[in-house]
C-alpha cells in the first residue's frame, strides 16, 4: 500500500483532529510541542519537518590546477529535505486517494494550495534505510549516546530516578 493508502485506511479515526504521522524509518530529537505550536500558529493544513541531513561523500573544492583548496568530510546538505514528522489538520484527507503516494501529488497540491508549512528541525536527525544505518543507530544506542531517546531526558523520568 502506499503511504497516502495507508494513511487512508485509517481515515475514519483521523478525522475527528490535529494528527501527527511519521514514515517511521526515521528517528530525532524533534520538540514536539515546538512542531505543533508551530503548525497550530500557521493555520495551514499540514505541517512538514525539515532537515538538513549530512552529505553521503566528503566534499572537495578544487582550483582551476585541480588543487584541491579544501575538504570537509561529509558536509550538511544545503538544501533541507522531508525529515518524514508530518501534523495534519483533517481536511488534509481531501487530498488522499487510496494509490496516493504521500511525497508526490497531495504534498505538491498542499504545496500549490499555500497549505503546506514546513518545520526546520536543526536538532539530531537521522534515518534507518540501510543496513549500515542500521548498525550506526544501534551503536548509539548500545553506547547510551541516542540523541532521539528524549524521553530519557524528560522531567518525569529525571523525577524517576531520583
């Protein structure tokens, strides 16, 4: 099923509402209460977070003699991307179909439609799509070094082990 398919089956329990929706590959650090003021200050029907991931590949500049001028090892992007920690408003269904694919047609019409707002999130960030994700993710979290378990760091679990 697609990921608007998926949201579309559960479309009867998500109309009463503000929902939240992750692709859930991903993991962060990610005020969630900051994102939802900020999607309740905006009054648009969906929010989207966005981050600046790091680069892949580490990044040369080079001279005109192919000197290489600098390097910096896997920058951030540039560009910020769909870090996947969506807030929707219920009239955001209307732009859903069952063979929806989240990413193309509804977040481009909400896009056209002024709609859409876009969260930047400079915190940790980072996804699970491969194996090597996989095993980075989990070293951080053998380490006890999981910048996303903010629940670790929440008043009432601080109250906790007291």
């Amino acid at each position: 099923t697609p990921t608007g398919g998926r949201v579309c089956l559960a479309a009867d329990r998500l109309r009463e509402g503000t929902f939240s929706l992750t692709y859930a590959d991903g993991v962060a650090d990610i005020d969630l209460a900051a994102l939802g003021a900020f999607h309740r200050g905006h009054r648009g029907l969906a929010t989207v977070t966005v981050v600046r991931p790091r680069g892949q590949f580490g990044v040369t500049q080079l001279d005109e003699d192919d000197r290489v001028l600098a390097f910096e090892e896997k920058p951030r992007l540039e560009q910020w991307v769909n870090g996947g920690f969506f807030v929707f408003e219920p009239g955001f269904l209307e732009y859903l179909e069952e063979d929806s694919v989240l990413e193309n047609t509804p977040l481009r019409r909400l896009a056209a439609d002024g709609e859409l707002h876009a969260f930047r999130h400079t915190g940790f960030w980072d996804c699970m799509d491969t194996y090597k994700d996989a095993v980075t993710l989990n070293d951080l979290w053998a380490a006890g070094d999981a910048p996303w378990a903010v629940w670790e760091r929440t008043p009432a679990a601080d109250a906790g082990a007291r």
